[in-house]
C-alpha cells in the first residue's frame, strides 16, 4: 500500500498543467528523451527558433521539441511536398516541416498574428527555406473556403498539421479531409490539451483549458468515428492525433 510519502514523491514528479508540453509522468523520463534523442539531432536552426521562443510570454504555444522532430520523421517517411499549416506562432513547427520537405517543396501557412511569425522569421531566412512557405496573415476558414472551391486543389495536400483555434477544429476538418490527398495525413495537435480531457467533471482547471476541453473532446469523438480516415492518437508533446485519408 502507498505511503503518504510515496504520494507526495509521486505528485511533486508529475508535470504541472502548463509546463512543458510533455504528458510524461516523470520529468526525469521526458529530460532523457530530449538529451539523448531530441537534441543531439537538433538542427541549429530549429535550437536557435525554440531558444528565442522561450522568451517570448505565450512560449507555451509553440510546439515541443519532441513533437517537432516526430513531424520532420513524419514528413519525411510520407515524402510529403505540399504542406499546409494552420497556426504558425513563431514557427518551430514550420521551420521543422520546410526543412524536411524537398527543396521545392511548399507549405501554405496561415496565422491570425504576423508579428509572432516575424519574430522566428529571421531564423527561418537564415537557415535558407523561407521560399518555401506561403505566409497568410488572418483567419483559415474563409482561404480554405475558396480553395474547396476550386476542384484542382481537392487532394493536392500530401500533409496539412493543425495547431489553431480548438473551437474551431471540426470545421478545419469539414474541409480539410477534402484538401488532403488519398493517402495524405493531417495532424491535429493538442488532442490530449494538458490531460484535461479525462480531468473530472469538478477539476480546477484554467479558464482557458475548461472552455477548449469540450471542443477538444468533440473532435476527438468525431475523429474516432469518421470512416474517410484512419487515425493514431500519440501522447507527444501536448497530444497528437495522426490522421491518414483513405477514402
């Protein structure tokens, strides 16, 4: 039977809800994913971008280093070319994706606030792949709304990753499932948002993480059910949820 001490020892181990973004029970354990995996595969750049982004005061936006190097394997594995990304914040995320993917490769990449993309913009230019990203300054839906629009860009994503809005998530996915291609992959980020999504119903969570949280749940439901895709729900990072398109 657990002591008093024992469960002490173990609460002050887990993380706290808005710390790093790794759902680890252990900080020791997550510590040792990025000192022996993540980082010495770093490329300078990427360091360089999550280094100035931890300055900034909403650093917990942007995606973990772990997550960023499962999305480079990803995107490699898929030999994906025509990329798109919805919610940039200073583009750890996007520099990962422009550096795996081909030199001519592209990525549309859209952002409500230019200003966060601007800061990591400098380091994107000096590690030589910002001609491969198409920035848009303001909201997706009424851009993917003209896109679904034009029957040439139906299925011509090979992968698209989502890390925006979460109430706006299922009406991404309404027409994004018809954007990427047969075969082609989106990810949603956050699909686990800070364990809350199995918290009690009396939990004391953050205004922000309370409102998000049904939204989250709701995607994750839908997700589980729509047969046009088959999905694996990974707990890197804050959460992730891989979804092929087979139909």
């Amino acid at each position: 039977m657990a002591t008093n001490e024992d469960q002490n020892q173990t609460e002050s181990g887990r993380h706290q809800e808005v710390g790093h973004k790794s759902l680890l029970q252990s900080d020791a354990l997550y510590q040792y994913i990025l000192e022996t995996s993540v980082f010495p595969r770093e490329h300078e750049a990427m360091k360089e971008l999550r280094e100035v982004t931890a300055k900034h005061p909403w650093n917990i936006m942007t995606t973990s280093a772990d997550e960023g190097q499962f999305l480079s394997m990803l995107l490699k594995l898929i030999n994906a070319k025509n990329t798109m990304e919805i919610g940039v914040y200073t583009g750890y995320s996007l520099l990962a994706t422009a550096l795996a993917i081909p030199e001519d490769g592209k990525i549309l990449a859209m952002d409500i606030n230019k200003e966060n993309y601007e800061l990591g913009l400098p380091v994107i230019k000096k590690a030589g792949v910002d001609h491969k990203i198409d920035f848009r300054e303001g909201p997706a839906l009424p851009v993917l709304d003209e896109m679904i629009k034009d029957e040439k860009n139906h299925g011509s994503y090979d992968f698209i990753f989502v890390d925006a809005d979460k109430d706006n998530y299922l009406n991404y996915h309404k027409r994004l499932i018809d954007l990427v291609k047969v075969g082609g992959v989106i990810g949603y980020d956050n699909t686990l948002w800070n364990g809350s999504v199995v918290a009690p119903p009396d939990a004391p969570l953050r205004k922000y993480v309370r409102y998000y949280r049904d939204f989250v749940l709701e995607l994750n439901k839908a997700l589980a059910v729509d047969p046009r895709i088959e999905i694996c729900m990974l707990p890197v990072g804050d959460g992730i949820t891989i979804c092929r398109r087979i139909k």
